[in-house]
C-alpha cells in the first residue's frame, strides 16, 4: 500500500520557505516559488510542514486503516 503524502496547494502557497526549512528530512523543495514535495520517499509524514504553514497550503490525508470485515473483536491463536 502507498504511503499518504502531504498534498500541497500551490494556489494557496505563497512561497514563504517555511515547510522547506523545517521539514526535518528535506524533502520539500521551492520552485518557482512554491513548494513542492521533490523527495516523496524522504518524507516520513511527521505533520510539521502542514502544522506550520501558515496559508493552510499542506495537508496530510489520514491513514485509512481497515478492519478485516467480520472481524469484531482480538483474535486469539
Ligand atoms: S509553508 Fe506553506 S506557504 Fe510557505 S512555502 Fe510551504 S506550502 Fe508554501
Ligand atoms: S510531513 Fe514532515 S517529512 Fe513530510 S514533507 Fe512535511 S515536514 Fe517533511
């Protein structure tokens, strides 16, 4: 299953540097003035580039975790 990766909205993103910055793993990138997640397999989803943008430009979609269907409860073996 593919990782979710922060989605970023360059009609929002001014530009600022901030998430490039910050990302603890260098995986955003600007150009042309708006950031760009360049290096998707060095993200490790740690939320700070979605927590301090300040346009509300990054958002990270949640994990979707399924249960097996039926499955109500632990299963002991
Ligand atoms: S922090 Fe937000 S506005 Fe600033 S460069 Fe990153 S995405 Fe763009
Ligand atoms: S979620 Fe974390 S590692 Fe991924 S791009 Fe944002 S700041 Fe970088």
């Amino acid at each position: 299953m593919n990782e979710p990766l922060p989605e970023i909205d360059p009609r929002l993103c001014t530009g600022c540097g901030c998430c490039v910055n910050l990302c603890p793993t260098w995986a955003l990138e600007l150009v042309d003035e708006k950031a760009v997640l360049s290096h998707p397999n060095a993200c490790t989803y740690c939320t700070v580039c979605e927590d301090i943008c300040p346009e509300d430009a990054i958002s990270l979609p949640f994990l979707i975790v399924f249960a097996p269907a039926g499955h109500h409860g632990p299963v002991y073996q």
